[in-house]
C-alpha cells in the first residue's frame, strides 16, 4: 500500500515524538513523571519523543490519557469540526505507521475531525510479514469492534485464537488481554472505545 519512503514520511509529517514532548512541557513533566503516569520506561519514552520508535495505537492511548488529550489530538492537521457529523472521503483519512520488526501496520483514522467523540474508527493495513511475536499483548478498559476487510487476521484473546476472513467481525471486552496480527496485505476496520462501561445493575427489592 505506501513505500517505506511514504511510511517515513507520513511519520515526519505528522512529527508524534515532538508533539508528545511539546504537550509534556507545557504540562510541567519531567520525563520520568510522564513515565510513571504511563508505566513506561523513559528510555522507550525518549525514543517515542526523537521518533526513533513509531509506538502502537495502544501506546500512543495510554500516553495520551496521562497527558490529559485526546488520542486523535495526534492526526488532527486541520481544525476540528464542531458539527454533529464528520465525513472522510475516499483516501483523505489520516496516517500513522507502526513498524517493530518484519511486522508493519498503518492505522488511518477515519474520526480525527470530529469533536467529542466517543468511540476512534480506523483502518488497519498489515503491510510486513506476520509475526506475531512483534506484536505485545495489551488490555484496557473499553470496547472493540473488528471486521476483516481483506486477507486474513489473527486475534488472540485471552488463552483463545481466532482466525478471522473477509467478512468475518467480532466485538470484544478490552480489558481482556489480546493481540491482533495479520498476514500481509491484510485490512480490517477497527472500532475502539476506550473508556469504562458501566453495566446497569438491578437491585432487588425487599420484600414487605
């Protein structure tokens, strides 16, 4: 789908690394308090801010939240839209490349322009070889949706794997640990809301 030189380049472009130090500064933390915030290392952190290291969306949340932003505040080049809705046009969504390994992945966000949001859509382009060892297990509060697009992905939840194909979808608990790797030339629309679903609890009533 892009180059290694496109893949570059929409890294520079979007410049994550020295966003994260700009709004790290401007909220007063040192290095290692943003480490602590995050359960990250600050030599992981370090290299996150020299853009030496492309970190997961779920990297990219968690130090997010500890900063006290939005994650899409990272892909937004133009100003937000305060309307009830956000259309995304064929192609115009915006880009962001992980790469550990053989193992690539390009999220493009299709909702950075929309205000107060509560859910983040994405395509997910598997563009290296599988290798599911590149890839960490994660859990967080929240929901996700995925729906395999193309190819062929794999999803480990908990001690379970899935193998997912074209048309194949599955919603699932985040809290749960799981992992997500495809073959190349995969794509899948991810759905992710990440914030604490409270479920409604009936009381029962106390008899007379």
């Amino acid at each position: 789908m892009t180059s290694q030189k496109d893949r570059k380049s929409l890294i520079e472009a979007l410049n994550i690394g020295g966003e994260i130090r700009k709004i790290r500064k401007e909220k007063g933390y040192t290095l290692k308090e943003l480490a602590q915030k995050t359960g990250f290392s600050t030599a992981l952190l370090s290299q996150i801010e020299n853009n030496v290291v492309s970190p997961p969306i779920s990297t990219l949340w968690t130090i997010a939240n500890a900063l006290e932003i939005r994650l899409a505040h990272f892909f937004q080049q133009t100003p937000i839209n305060r309307e009830d809705y956000f259309i995304v046009r064929r192609g115009k969504g915006r880009f962001m490349t992980r790469e550990e390994s053989q193992m690539v992945l390009t999220y493009e966000s299709l909702g950075y322009g929309k205000e107060d949001r509560v859910i983040e859509p994405f395509i997910v382009h598997f563009e290296g070889e599988e290798e599911r060892e590149a890839q960490d297990c994660m859990s967080h509060t929240g929901e996700e949706f995925l729906y395999v697009l193309s190819g062929k992905v794999y999803m480990e939840y908990g001690d379970q794997l899935f193998v997912l194909e074209p048309g194949d979808s599955v919603l699932f608990e985040s809290v749960v640990s799981h992992r997500i790797y495809g073959e190349k030339g995969s794509t899948a629309l991810a759905v992710v809301y990440r914030g604490r679903r409270e479920r409604s609890k009936e009381v029962p009533k106390e008899e007379d």
